[in-house]
C-alpha cells in the first residue's frame, strides 16, 4: 500500500525542466508582445505637427546633426541643407542607419540604427517644420498585397525605371567613384517608397508626375515578390549577371572537365 502511494506521488511530479520552459516561453510572448506594441504605436501617437514633437526633434538635430548640416539645417561644408527635405527624406536617412555617418566616404552607408523611431519621427517633424517637403507615405501604399496584376505592372516599372542600378533581380550594382546601388531585398516598404521621392544619393528623385503613388506601390509589390519566391533556376550566384555565371562556368564547369580528362588519362594508362 505504501509503495502504491509512493508510486502515484512520483507520478505527479513535473519533469524538472517544466518550470524552465514554462518562464523561456512567457518571455518569448511577453517580448513579441511588447516587440510589436512598441513598433505600432510610435507612428500612431506621434503628431509630427505638435510643437512638443518639433522642438523635441530640434533638440534631438542639435545635439547629433547640426555640426555637420548647421545649426538651423542651412548645410554647410560637411553637410548639404535639409531646408525641403521633407519628413520622408529624414526618416529614410536615420531610419536605415545611413545617418549620422559613420565616416566620409563616397555614399552613406547602411548600419545598425541609433535611434529610436520615436526620436527619428521627432528629427523628421523638425525639418519638415523648416519648409515644405516630400512627407511620409500613406500607408496604403505600403500593403505590397495588390495582387499578380500589381506585381507584374511593378516588374515592368522596376525594369524601365530601376534595373539599369539595382540589377533587374533588386541585388545591386557597382557606379562610378566608389558608390553603388544597393540591393532592395529585406528593404522595409516605408524606405523603398521614401527613397523613390526623395531620391537619396545617386538616386533620381520619381516625383508623382513621374510614377504616381499607385504606382509606387506596384514596385514594392514587385519586390516583396521577387524576395519571397523561390529561385527555380537553381543557384542564383548573388544574381549579379554574367561575371558570377562565367566565372562560376570557367573554374568549376572548366576545372571538373580537366579533372574529369587527368582521371580518365590515368585510368588508361
């Protein structure tokens, strides 16, 4: 009988990582909740008109932008004028990292962000305090879910519009003095359509009255698709066009012929 109780009071018992799993997961759900509340409430309570966000986007500009564009973003020597930026032109910068930046060199590179995107909306509202400017984009333009007519009208715009730098795969090209255009995969949707009508760097400036807001969208479906399937060809090589290919046709299509030739020649003798 005392054995029989014994048995069932070991039964009961947890298995001695329970208690560790049961805390690995509250914390997994307790970050991906605060993860996404944090990412969808900075754009949702922040009014980029409020003079609290402005002078708190002047304060912010002051202590980590004015060396280098001036005090009131006039520009100076290191740095161009931000007077008609906009707020998309700011967002887009600071958003992907390329500002502040990490060195002068010849484009401003992508990096890990040093800011919050409460304190990026408050740096964008400033400047947009200072003149007009191309402004953030309306979020329903931004789905990147219009469909197999969506995707292919973006393909033909990406392709006459864009290709020519970024590689008609969105994996980016070499320019001229250093600089390049950079692929576009793992792009967030609000940077693809600030860059197309602020046109940061080497890139052209696509006003409305060249590709209209519908159409914008269309491109960034065209990329989210482009990213997301799969490559059917097989090894895609960076899909970086011809050098990778011939390269990759010359050293292992060429070198396992000669092997193939030194095996057989061997064999025979």
């Amino acid at each position: 009988m005392a054995r029989a109780k014994k048995n069932v009071r070991k039964s009961g018992r947890r298995h001695p990582l329970a208690t560790a799993a049961l805390v690995a997961i509250g914390l997994l759900v307790t970050g991906a909740a605060y993860t996404g509340f944090s990412q969808t409430s900075a754009t949702a309570e922040i009014d980029l008109k409020s003079s609290s966000t402005i002078e708190a986007g002047q304060k912010l500009f002051a202590a980590n932008c004015a060396t280098c564009h001036g005090a009131g973003a006039q520009g100076t020597a290191a740095g161009p004028s931000l007077i008609g930026a906009g707020a998309a032109s700011v967002n887009f910068q600071v958003g992907t990292g390329r500002m502040p930046l990490a060195f002068q060199g010849p484009q401003g590179m992508v990096k890990p962000k040093q800011f919050t995107e409460e304190q990026t909306l408050q740096m964008a509202a400033y400047v947009a305090s200072l003149a007009p400017g191309p402004g953030l984009p309306d979020s329903k333009y931004l789905q990147a879910n219009g469909g197999d007519a969506a995707v292919a009208n973006g393909g033909s715009l990406f392709r006459i519009n864009c290709a020519m730098c970024h590689n008609v795969a969105a994996a980016g090209g070499a320019l001229t003095e250093g600089k390049f255009a950079p692929k576009l995969t793992g792009v967030a949707p609000t940077h693809i359509y600030e860059a197309m009508v602020t046109g940061p760097q080497n890139m052209p400036v696509f006003s409305d009255a060249n590709i209209t807001p519908q159409e914008k969208a269309d491109i960034i479906s065209y990329l989210k698709y482009i990213e997301q399937k799969p490559a059917v060809g097989g090894l895609t090589l960076g899909s970086i066009g011809p050098v990778a290919e011939g390269l990759f046709i010359w050293v292992i299509g060429l070198g396992a012929i000669v092997g193939l030739t030194v095996w057989v020649t061997a064999k025979s003798n």
